[in-house]
C-alpha cells in the first residue's frame, strides 16, 4: 500500500490537520506535499481556493520540524504582494505554526518597527513579507542579510 502524503507529515502538522476536522487533503496537496518533501523547485498551480497555501506550508514545516540541526536565520521566505493578503495568510497559518513550534513573523509596512526589529534580532522560522519590504530591508540592512536568509529551506512566491 501506498503511503498517503498526510503520512509524509511531521506529527504536529498532522495534528493540526485533526484538529481542523479535515476529512481528507485536497488534490493540489495530495500532488504538492511528496514534491515538495523531496526538495528542488517546485511550481504549484490551483485555481482559486483550491489549498495551495496549505500545500507549500504543510510540507515546508514538515522539513522544518524534520530538521536535525538548529538554524539561525529565517527558513521560509514567503514573498506576498499585497498587505492583505499577508494579513490573510498569517490569520490562516498562525495557529498552524503554534502547533508546531515554529515563529511565523508578518513583515510590511503597516508591521510595527519593534516587531520587525524582533525578527532581526532573532531570525526563524517563516516570514510573510511584501516585495517592497523585502527590497527595503535588502537595501537598508544589507549587512544583515547573511543572518536573516542565509539558512533558508524554501522561498515561495
């Protein structure tokens, strides 16, 4: 018997699925998670609330939770375009990044600075960013760069 992505998922990931009374992964995550478990680049393409969101982001803090050596920077870089969208999806995902563990940082022009000087601080986990604040930060703190993203598994755009 084949194994089913959902058994590809570190434990918290599939207790947060549990806990959401999902009966079943969508198509697109069905299809997503193995890829994106065994690494490389990976396009993922759904129509409009199809779950593509959950099919990066299980996977990913899977590879996170997964993970023997202890980093120091950011491991997924989300990159949004809009600042709704942002707050949108740190809504959805926050209580899944709890659940595992794992610091999920917002980061836009309407993020406060000591947030985002948190973040700088202590680099982890996911960050949710706009390309203009990416490019910002780029170009404002270019000697923090090496610490913030040298140690990322993922960027997702």
């Amino acid at each position: 018997m084949p194994i089913s992505a959902f058994d590809l998922l570190a434990e918290p990931v599939r207790r947060w699925i549990w806990k959401q009374k999902w009966r079943r992964l969508r198509d697109v995550q069905e299809k997503a998670i193995p890829v994106i478990l065994a690494g490389g680049d990976v396009v993922v393409s759904a129509r409009t609330a199809a779950g593509k969101t959950e099919a990066v982001m299980l996977p990913l803090l899977t590879k996170i939770k997964n993970s023997q050596e202890e980093s120091s920077g950011f491991s997924v870089l989300y990159v949004s375009p809009l600042k709704a969208l942002i707050n949108d999806q740190f809504r959805r995902l926050e209580d899944l990044c709890d659940q595992c563990g794992v610091i999920l940082t917002k980061w836009h022009g309407d993020v406060s600075a000591d947030v985002k000087a948190r973040a700088r601080k202590r680099p982890s986990g996911v960050v949710l960013i706009t390309p203009e604040s990416l490019e910002a930060l780029l170009v404002r703190r270019p000697d923090e760069v090496p610490a913030l993203f040298s140690s990322l598994d993922a960027v997702v755009r």
